[in-house]
C-alpha cells in the first residue's frame, strides 16, 4: 500500500477517535480512493480469507445494529412467555425475530 494513502488511514482513523471531521483533502482522498475500479487497490497487506475461515462467524458479537425503539402490541401470553426467563426480554424477542428474518431471508 502506498506511503500516502497509509499517512492518511492513520489520520483519519485518529480524527474517527477524537471525533474531528474530515479535512476537504482527506475528504477529495477519500473520494479518489472510492472513485478507483477494484483491481487497482493495492490489498496485499490484507490478504482474503478463505471461505471456510467465516464457517463459524457469528454475525453482530462485536458490531451491534442501530437500535430502534417501536411500539407494538403483543399477546400478553406471548409477554409472559418472554419475561418468564428472567431479564433481556426485549433482546429474546429480538432473537428470535432476527433467527426467522435470517431463515426466511436464506430461503428467498
């Protein structure tokens, strides 16, 4: 990877940290980078897995969604159910919605 583009990761991971915006340049660097066709990006210092290396990922363990929060009305069996657990019921609920958004999603 060129010296330049390294230089500017570093920065703008370091401005990510402290929460400073972008400067017009990293931003027109950005856009290049962005603008280049795939096979031009050097990536050999990242080089690719291979497929069965993702075999036992699990999806969301260290980036979470964006929460939203909603209102809805539920059987209150169904509540009982979830709260009879103990606490997090909200997150079961969500479990278990997201496992049948996943099923059905694999077999569209």
């Amino acid at each position: 990877m060129p010296k330049a583009i390294r230089k500017l990761k570093t920065e703008v991971k370091r401005q990510r940290a402290t929460g400073q915006p972008l400067t017009p340049r990293q931003k027109r660097e950005l856009a290049a980078l962005a603008a280049m066709p795939d096979h031009q990006i050097d990536t050999s210092d990242i080089p690719e897995l291979p497929p069965n290396a993702w075999k036992d990922a699990i999806c969301g363990r260290f980036c979470r969604p964006l929460k939203q929060a909603v209102s809805m009305r539920l059987d209150a069996d169904v509540v009982v159910w979830l709260k009879k657990r103990g606490k997090n019921y909200q997150t079961r609920a969500n479990n278990i919605l997201r496992q049948r958004m996943l099923d059905e999603s694999k077999r569209a």
